[in-house]
C-alpha cells in the first residue's frame, strides 16, 4: 500500500484533521500486512478498546505506541476530549526522540 492511500484510510478511521510526520511516506512501505499491522490496530484505539499513555510534557494527550516489526514504530496522540490529533511512523531513534519530548522516556544515557 502507498503512503497516500494509508493516509486516506487513516483518516476514515481517526478523522480528517490527522496530521502526519514528515518521515511517514518513507515508512509506510517498509510495514509488512499493513492491514493487520496498523490499520486494524487504529481502528482498536479508535473503538476505545486499548488503554493510552498519559503523555507528562502535555497534559492535554494521550499516547498510543505500537511496535512494526523490529525497529519501526508507530504513535498515534489523542486529545483527551476524543479528537485524534498526529500519527507518526519512523525508526526507533525517532520513536526514542519522541517519546523523551512526550515525557515517556527519560535520558538513557550513562555517565
């Protein structure tokens, strides 16, 4: 499946006014079962079924993680009063990156 057609369905499953990082369309074409892997996955969160994460540096998010084969991941932020706001879809560095932004993850580094 091409980036473009995840986003359209992205979108019917999360809304219209999803956004997407910019490292998204390069991505999207190293998911193997895109269908299994992310698209059944959004429509669980959009259904309410999975729990989120309560993101610490904005309160206003919650925070869906998932894992795409062995070093992709995919995060998905919700605004607590229902509206889905950005899916990102990159590498592990990026997801680390991101997360420590988030308040998810603190420094790793040892000194």
């Amino acid at each position: 499946m091409h980036a473009e057609e995840l986003k359209v369905k992205l979108r019917d499953i999360l809304g219209n006014q999803i956004e997407f990082n910019k490292e998204f369309d390069k991505y999207t074409d190293t998911i193997k079962n895109i269908d299994d892997n992310l698209i059944e996955w959004c429509k669980i969160i959009k259904e309410g079924k999975l729990r989120a994460n309560r993101a610490p540096n904005r309160e206003d998010a919650l925070v869906f993680i998932k894992k795409i084969g062995s070093s992709n991941r995919c995060i998905v932020i919700k605004i607590k009063n229902g509206i889905f706001t950005e899916v990102h879809l990159a590498d592990h560095a990026y997801y680390d990156k991101l997360r420590k932004e988030l308040g998810l993850k603190s420094d790793s580094k040892y000194y």
